[in-house]
C-alpha cells in the first residue's frame, strides 16, 4: 500500500463530505447517531468478539494494565457509547446560530455565525470508544472527520467502524463524512498530520509521547493535552468526611485516566485527621503511596517522593502526598507543577473556595467534588472529543462548539459607507 495515495485519497473525500455536512440539515444528522446507535446494539456481540481478540493480542504484546483498561469494551462502555450517541442527538446543533447581533450607527447589523471547522483529524490510542465519540460530535457539529486509531485497537475500531457507515447511509448522509484509516502503519500518522489542503484541525487523544510529537511535527492546528497532573487540596477548613470521600474517589475511581488525580495535597492543621484513615482505604486498594518528610513520618510504609513524582501522570495505582502549610503554599504548588488539566479544593470556607476558583489556572477548577467530574459526558456536553488545556480556540471537554468556528455575518438594507 502507498500510504501518501491511501491517506490523500481519505483527506480527498473528506474535503468532500464536509462540504455536505456542513449544510445537513439538524433532522439528518440525529437521525444518522440514532441509526449508529442501533447498529451498535444490534451488533453488540460481535464488537464484544473483536475487542476480546485485540485485547489478548494486547495482552501477548506486553501491554500494561492502563492501557489494557483503556482499550477494553466492558457491556456498561458499550452502553455509555449508546447513551452519548443519544445524548448528542438530543442537544441543540450549534451550526448556524448566530450571536451577538446588534445594530451599528451605520443601520447594519453585525452578528457572529457558528460553522464547522472542516474536516478534523483524530489520532488516538487504545480507547475503541473514542471511535464513536468523536465521530458523533464531529457529525452533529457539521465536520467531516479522519480517524486514526491505535493498532491495539484495529478490529474493535474496524467493527465499530462499519456500524458508522450503515447510520450514515440509512440518514442519507455521505459515509465518507467518517472515515477510519484502516492501516497500521506510522507513516499514515505523518500524512495526516501534514495534510493542509485536506485537514483543517488535528486532535491528539493518548499518551504523552504520542501527543509531543503530534505537536513537535503537525503543520495544521492541534488541539490537546500533554498531561493530566491533576490535583486535590484537603484545605484545614475541609469536612473530613468530604475530604475522605473525594480524595479515595480522584483516585481509585479508575487509574488510566487523564483526570485521575496524581498528587493529593493536604493542610497541615487536618493531615493527622485524614490521612491516615485515607491511606488505609489507598492500602486496601493497592494504591502505592510517596509522600513529603512530614507524610512519611505520619504514615507508615510511604514511600519518599522525588522531584519527579510531583512532575509525573502515572495513570496506575501510585498517588504522591505533600503535606503543605496552608491555601498559599499548595497555590504554589499546583502553579509549579501542574498540566493545567484539573484541580479541586475540599473546604467549607466560601473566600477560599472562591480563591482557588479565581487563582488556579487550570481547564477544569473544581470545589468540593472529585476531579473524575471532569469530562465532556459529565459536564453535559453528551460526549467529548478530548480534553484541552490550551487557551487558544477551546478549553477544557471539547464538545460540539469546540468543533466549531464563528465567522461575522453582517445584515444590510442598501448600505454604503461614507
């Protein structure tokens, strides 16, 4: 296979469906993810069958265990993917509607109109049900969309790939509009990257390493997330019960995640209240613990914690503990090092809730609630396309409007500007 061929033959009749999406109507599009949907359920089985196949290829292939989590299909995924696939159907389209409309002293009218991007580039690793994610957002936002899976995940994604194409041709709608590259081999991630007459934005969903070079080599706009260091601060005003409840959930909840928490901090007035009773819960969990001088010496068997603990997204069973004076001192260290993903505060002290909201610097800011909340079906966005932690264009779950652009529209009766 010529890899440029394949891949500018997929951008060619994406370029294509977009301009047909772009202009489908609302009625169309909800029915082609109610159409997915079915086809999804009716062939539940089978995708079941394909993702136990890659999961034991991944298994003699030396996965670990994040990534073997990511990539499985468990019954309740499948019914998360049949719940978003509806719940994006259900959710205003947002291609269209104009904002901000006002008239000028010149009796114009100047509004903003939201569009689609275009045809957008997903690169992703191990998680299947990324495939029906994305596609349903970049179909209800009017894009066209290249998806390139990780080859971990080939069959659970070729699977899922044909029920797409059946939703979309019962609605009417181009099947090219969603198009899964169905080669392995790297080099097609370097076409697609690069494709600029074809590709109009590139979104990067995996592993660091991944991402950095999607950054490191695009030469089309990229939306994305190095890491996900995500924070919980047990303020000295918390309520234990709370601070126990939230900092167990961050992190044991599930481990591969990107917003799983990485490192717990926790004021030094309520340390000798929480802690240990939350590294119990952590020791019957399993979850390994590497902690500051002041944790070590008030937990038993804590590891001591490097520089490079308080830099690292471990995404397993491995939480860093800092005990810290106070609100500023763990200010300052979310500033150091945090990825800007997520953080949340544990306090009943309004004005320090309030501070952290205004202070922390990060896509998802949170007060009293775990920072597993931080997610596009959570948040109520019926999907997400990946989490951002850039400031330009979207920030934080990408939904429908981050897939989308607003260009003016400016509305005249005869005008001429003198």
């Amino acid at each position: 296979m010529n890899i440029r061929e394949y891949m500018t033959g997929l951008g060619r009749q994406a370029r294509q469906a977009g301009r047909r999406m772009s202009r489908a109507e609302t009625g169309n599009k909800n029915r082609a993810l109610l159409e997915i949907a079915a086809q999804i359920e009716k062939q539940r089985d089978f995708l079941a069958e394909q993702n136990r196949q890659d999961l034991q290829a991944g298994r003699k292939n030396g996965l670990d265990a994040a990534l073997l989590d990511r990539l499985e299909l468990t019954p309740g995924r499948i019914d998360a993917m049949l719940e978003g696939l509806e719940q994006v159907a259900a959710l205003a389209d947002p291609v269209g509607g104009i904002s901000d409309l006002c008239y000028r002293p010149s009796g114009i009218q100047v509004g903003r109109m939201r569009m689609p991007l275009g045809v957008v580039g997903i690169i992703y690793e191990s998680r299947p049900n990324v495939t029906v994610d994305a596609a349903a957002l970049c179909l209800k936002s009017g894009n066209a969309c290249i998806l390139r899976g990780g080859s971990e995940a080939l069959r659970s994604n070729q699977a899922i790939a044909s029920c797409i194409s059946e939703g979309l041709q019962a609605a009417g709608l181009p099947v090219e509009a969603v198009q899964v590259v169905a080669t392995t081999e790297r080099a097609a991630v370097g076409e697609l990257i690069t494709m600029n007459d074809y590709v109009d934005v590139i979104i990067p969903r995996g592993g660091k390493g991944l991402i950095e070079r999607i950054t490191r080599e695009a030469s089309i706009a990229v939306i994305k997330h190095l890491d996900g260091i995500c924070h919980v601060y047990i303020d000295d005003k918390a309520d234990p019960d709370k601070a126990v409840n939230i900092a167990y959930n961050a992190k044991t909840h599930r481990y591969g995640v990107c917003n799983a928490m990485e490192t717990l901090l926790v004021a030094e007035g309520i340390a000798a209240r929480v802690l240990p009773e939350l590294a119990e819960k952590y020791r019957q969990a399993g979850v390994e613990l590497r902690g500051c001088l002041k944790t070590c010496a008030l937990l038993t068997g804590c590891k001591r914690a490097t520089e490079q603990d308080w830099q690292t997204e471990y995404l397993a069973p491995v939480l860093s503990i800092r005990i810290v004076d106070d609100l500023d001192a763990a200010l300052q260290h979310i500033a150091r090092y945090s990825s800007a993903h997520t953080e949340s505060i544990v306090t009943e002290d309004y004005s320090r809730a309030r501070r952290f909201l205004r202070e922390v610097d990060s896509s998802s800011v949170m007060v009293n609630a775990s920072t597993r909340f931080a997610d596009g079906f959570e948040y109520g966005l019926g999907a997400e396309i990946g989490i951002s932690t850039d400031k330009l264009h979207a920030r934080g779950p990408v939904g429908l409007e981050g897939l989308t652009t607003v260009k003016f529209v400016v509305l005249g009766d005869g005008q001429i500007r003198r």
